[in-house]
C-alpha cells in the first residue's frame, strides 16, 4: 500500500551524500529500488536516482521489526523514501559509484509506490529491442545512459543561451502556426475551423520571420525552435526536431562563422573537456567532393579521392573510356593494407556501392612481390596499373576502388564507400572531433524533374559578390556565400548570407520559376518589408539533436530526445497519429476517405 511522504522532505539526491555527511544528523533520500539482496538479518539496497546510485542498509536494530518487515516487501522499481544515518561501507568499496566509500544506514522507510515487474531491465546498455524500449519508453528513460544524455542535452541548451546572451543575442519565439510556402520538404498542415478549407504550416524553420525580425532592428536573436518536416526518417532525422537557430544583421560570412566558431569552442571545453583548435578549417564546397566525395567530409581518417581520367583516357577498358565520352570523370580511393580482402566481402562492397548508383566497382591490389592483381587487368598494359597505383600511392598490400560514370554518381558512390571502409577498419573513433566549415556551395541545382534550377539552400541565399554577373549568362556556376558546419561527417548545421537588395531579389525568383506575383503569393510579407529599410544579414541554424547526438557518443538522435518518432513518423508509446472523432473532422468541414489496402 502506498505512502504519503506528508512531513518528509528529501533532503539530498542519491550522489549528493558523501563522506562529509558522516557524523552530521540523518539524510532524507527518495527514488527507485534498483536492486535488493536479502542476507537474512541485513538487507541491502541499491537506490537509484537521476544522479546515480547509493547503498542503503537495513537492520532491524537500527529501523525495528516493523520497518524491516516493510523493507523485506520491497521489489524492483518500488518508490521509496529513506532516513538514515551516513556510514562508512561495511563490506568492499565500489570504486565504480561515486557513493561506493559509503551506505545509509536506514531508520526510516516509505514505500511510496509500488511496482509491477517491468518488460525489460533498467539498467545501462541493455540489448532490450528499441521497439520495447520505445513503447515503454517512461520506463526506458529511467536507465542512466539515457538520462545522462539528456542530462547533457539540457547542460548544452543552458550554455547556448547564456553564452549567446552574452555576445548581444534576444531569445524571440516564432509563431508555430504559419502560412505553407511550398519550397523544399513537404508541409505538416493544421485545418483552421475558422477559415474553413484553409491551412496553416508547421514551421520547417524560422526563415521568413527571423529574417523580418532583422527588418525590425532587433540586429542578433536567436531562438531555440522546434520545427516540422513531414520527410521520411532515418537515424539523424525526426518529423519534429529542435534547431539552435540565430540570425544577425550587419555582418557577412566571418562574422557569423567567428561567433559560432567561438561558441563550439567553449561548448565543448564545458560539457565534454574537449578544446577545439581555432579557427576551424574551412574547404569549399568543390575542393571537399573533389577530396571527399561529400559536402560533409568525415575528417577523422583520409582515404581521399582522386581523379585518375587523365591516365585512363587512352586505355582498352570501356567502362573508363565510355564514362570519359560521356562527361564523367574516373577517380578512385585507396585502403591501406586491405589487399587481402576476401572477394566476397568485395563482392559485398561492389553490391554495396550499387545502392549508390554504382553500376559495378573495379578494383585492384598491389601484391607482395610488387605485381598488380585487378579485375579490369586483361584490358591493361603493367605499364598502366603501374601508373594508376603510382598516382595512388599504393604500397604492397593496398587495395584500390575505382568508380566511373558521370561526377555526382562517382562522388556519391566513393563518398559512401570510403565510410563504409572506414567502419570495417575501425578508423571511426567517437572521442576523435573533427570539424570543418564548408563554404561556397553552388547556389543553384538543375531539378531534372522540375526541369528548372532550384536552390540547393533558400530562395533567399546570397550569392558571392565576384559571381553576381553570372546570374544572366551561367547561374549553375554561380557560388552562394552560404557555409555549413561539420562535425565527423555528420552536418551540424547551416546558413548563409541573405539577399538584401531587390533587384538580386527578383533575379533569383526568376531563376528558379517564379513571376514576381508568384513571388509575392508566397512571400509578400517579407518581400514588403525589404521596402522599407532593410540590413544586410546573415544567419545559420544547428540541428540540436545532432550535435547533443555527437557529443554523448550516440548513433541516434532518438537517443538524445525524450519521446521520439519511429521510421513510420510514429508513436509506439502514445499511438499517434490516431483517428479522431467525426464531430472534430465535421467542425473542421474535413472528409476522410477509405483507402483499401
């Protein structure tokens, strides 16, 4: 039966006992029973709290025969409250706990609510399925690894605000409810029962509004904003997710890389002790898919590619020559002493690569003796693999992948590649942090569905200054001074310097489609606004979830976030989504259809 803990008040958490409290009066401590072992004339149990764990003994010399009866009912995941005195352990230390020096001596005990078995054990690093997890997820947010993580989540908020508003930022929020702008991933739509057949848009992000607050003179906010993409999932990616997200007017592209630079830097050093060598490096956008084969290069190992055309070109193998006709490049990467891989685990690679757009991966191994072992040898000379494993310094016991077909599909299939290597090597260490600023992306990329240019950030990027006149004669040339943060081949997050003047303005809307009614049905108010005084600015968002993800060694963002989505945009705690009533739909005048299966 239940307790009231009327008159009792806690007085420490399970971790904030220590050795000085020895000798000076009882502690009031409150949580669950981790674990209880029962040695006939003494009980021991480990209580547990968001802090940690603290041993508390039971004797019935120091709590009488009735509380200990009490505390011989006690089970898992039972909330207790105990009095006691701080004691030196009786038995062996636990160098392990911060408390394992001590125990409590119990004098009081209230068991505050019982407990049914739970569906698995809560305790750290549990193999427990995550669909379980998730469906009991109260109960998955009591194990420590977890609550450490959101611990750190919530350590990582605090200094971001405090640190933004010291460097002159306003924390201003955004409205949640706003009008769809169809550019980009789709919408979640909210009907409005009093505009019937009319909807607002959940915020993809805060773009337009902060963009007028900086109209509005009010010169650095930032804000942490929970936004919406109704994409589908994966592991970094949530139908809701949180975005660190500042905009500041005045200022160009170092100013805003300086600050956040400066922010990372004293982040890390707070939560995780680690320091962050300034400046951090930056690569333009064509220098990282020339090395990289992606616009967020995992820095922690090389394997860099290397474009290998100009010594095929001649060749007698048709997949490198037919690439070269066709306007691709051939380029290759090198994995260091994995010559000896067995051809099925390369054969696995090549089927891997063909998730990419690969339609196949040659590949050859300098052997011991210095003889070359590839799977396109019988249409080459010695002389030429000679040259390809010079150009790629390959050692004897090198393996080589190379891949040839039309650029974005050779960079997007080694890109992958050189990760997936990279896992099988064990070349990825999580306390190993290397970041990157990629800057001077493309401004534009030709959609072959739409059959017209889209803009690989906003509408309302900036391009660089020196590629302005480009605009009327090779828009796909065009730079934009749009830069975005990496960590460890993850994107932390993104920005760029805003388009201030209208004729720019207007030039980019035509680019990408619109009229200047078009333009002004979707983007008036802001467009309006820009008539009356407008500064330049500059902006840039951090996905939260990913950076906490990175910073607490997870592989998820469902990890760092308290109730997640799954794949499906579900959840398997909740049930949502779920149907609502007809009188709800009706007051919306909605009509769903039955769709058979």
């Amino acid at each position: 039966m239940a307790e009231s803990m009327y008159g009792l008040k806690r007085s420490h958490r399970c971790t904030e006992v220590s050795e000085t409290n020895i000798g000076q009066g009882p502690v009031t401590v409150m949580g669950w029973v981790q674990k209880r072992r029962n040695l006939g004339s003494l009980i021991f149990i480990d209580l547990r709290d968001r802090s940690g764990l603290l041993q508390i003994v039971f004797d019935v010399n120091d709590i009488g025969e009735e509380g200990f009866a009490k505390a011989e009912t006690l089970r898992s995941e039972f909330v207790i409250a105990v009095t006691g005195d701080v004691v030196i352990r009786g038995g062996a230390v636990n160098p392990n706990l911060k408390t394992g020096t001590i125990e409590v001596r119990a004098t009081a005990l209230r068991i505050l609510s019982e407990a049914q078995t739970p569906p698995f054990p809560i305790e750290e690093g549990i193999n427990t399925k995550e669909e379980l997890r998730l469906q009991y997820r109260y109960l998955d947010l009591r194990r420590p690894d977890l609550q450490k993580s959101l611990m750190m989540r919530s350590k990582v908020v605090t200094f971001v605000r405090n640190f933004m508003a010291n460097e002159g930022f306003l924390e201003i929020e955004t409205p949640i409810l706003n009008k769809s702008t169809p550019e980009g991933a789709r919408d979640y739509l909210v009907p409005s029962r009093v505009h019937p057949g009319s909807f607002y848009a959940l915020p993809q992000s805060p773009q337009l509004f902060k963009q007028l607050l900086m109209c509005s003179g009010y010169d650095r906010y930032i804000q942490i904003a929970k936004c919406f993409r109704d994409e589908d999932l994966r592991a970094d990616r949530q139908p809701e997710f949180t975005q660190i997200d500042m905009e500041l007017s005045f200022v160009d592209v170092d100013d805003v890389i300086d600050v956040n630079e400066r922010l990372l830097a004293a982040l890390f050093e707070e939560v995780l002790g680690v320091k962050v060598e300034l400046p951090i490096q930056r690569m333009t956008w064509q220098e990282a898919m020339d090395r990289f084969g992606s616009d967020k290069p995992d820095l922690r190992f090389g394997m860099e590619l290397k474009d290998v055309s100009d010594l095929v070109k001649g060749c007698g193998f048709g997949v490198f020559t037919g690439a070269l006709e066709n306007g691709g490049s051939v380029r290759a990467i090198k994995a260091d002493g994995q010559g000896t891989m067995p051809r099925k685990k390369i054969d696995a690679l090549v089927e891997f690569a063909k998730g990419y757009g690969a339609k196949g991966l040659a590949y050859m191994s300098v052997n011991e003796d210095g003889t070359y072992k590839a799977s396109f040898a019988k249409f080459m000379t010695e002389e030429e693999l000679k040259a390809l494993a010079d150009a790629m310094d390959a050692q004897p016991g090198d393996l080589i992948f190379f891949a040839a077909d039309k650029n974005k599909v050779v960079y997007d299939v080694l890109g992958a590649l050189r990760l997936e290597l990279a896992r099988q090597m064990d070349l990825l260490k999580k306390d190993d942090y290397r970041f990157l600023w990629v800057t001077e992306f493309p401004l534009l990329e030709y959609s072959e569905e739409e059959d017209r240019y889209v803009a690989m950030h906003h509408p309302f990027t900036m391009p660089m200054d020196e590629d302005l006149e480009l605009l009327d004669t090779n828009p796909g040339a065009v730079r934009a001074k749009a830069y975005d943060i990496v960590l460890n081949g993850t994107e932390l997050g993104g920005g760029s310097v805003r388009i201030h003047q209208s004729d720019v303005q207007e030039k980019m809307f035509g680019l990408l489609g619109f009229t200047l009614e078009q333009a002004y049905d979707r983007f008036g108010f802001l467009l309006n606004a820009f008539k009356y005084g407008v500064p330049p600015h500059a902006g840039l968002a951090f996905g939260l979830d990913r950076l906490v993800m990175l910073m607490a060694g997870e592989e998820s963002i469902r990890d760092v976030i308290a109730f997640p989505k799954v794949k499906d945009a579900s959840c398997l705690m909740t049930q949502a989504p779920g149907e609502v009533d007809k009188k709800q739909l009706d007051e919306l005048m909605i009509a769903t259809i039955k769709v058979e299966e």
